[in-house]
C-alpha cells in the first residue's frame, strides 16, 4: 500500500504547504531547519467541519491531478514507442518492396 498521499495530507494539515508542484517540496514558517525547539509550535490546523471537507475535496481533487500527470506521462512513453515500431515497419516495407 503506499502511504505517501496520507503523509501528504498529514503534512498538509499541519500547516505546511507544497512550495514547487513539480518537486516533492514541502514548507511551513514556523519549521527552521536545525531548531528544535520550533517543532512545538508546529500544530495541526483547527478546521471547522466545512473547511475539514473542502480541504479533502481539494485533497482528492490534487491527487487526481497528480494521477493524470502520471497518466499523461505514460502514454506520452507509449506514443513514443508506437512511432518507433511504426516507423520500423515502414522501413521494413519499404526494404520488403524494393525485392519485387
């Protein structure tokens, strides 16, 4: 099972926010790196039951982005090695046409 969109959420609803939607990237102004003692401040935010649902629609709303990305990114792979096969094929055909 992965868990990395529940750590993503987790992270989201303890006040940090997505600083690069490319990268993996997360930051909150009360997390400074090497200060300890900052760490206590971090809390999870206090939602009323209305904006508790709306940050799950945008949750659900950001992870199906995220899956459409993949998505495009896999057929984008495929059409490239359709163009590939294809382009081999003609190659063949035409090597196959120059013998008759």
């Amino acid at each position: 099972m992965d868990v990395f969109p529940f750590v993503t959420l987790q992270m989201f609803s303890q006040g940090f926010r997505k600083v690069d939607t490319d990268r993996w990237e997360f930051a909150n102004d009360r997390f400074i790196k090497g200060r300890k003692d900052l760490l206590k401040n971090i809390a999870r935010r206090k939602y009323s039951q209305g904006s508790e649902q709306q940050n799950n629609e945008n949750f659900e709303l950001w992870m199906e982005v995220e899956n459409l990305k993949t998505a495009k990114i896999t057929l984008m792979q495929e059409m490239v090695k359709l163009r590939q096969y294809n382009k081999s094929a003609a190659i063949r055909l035409q090597t196959i046409s120059c013998f008759d």
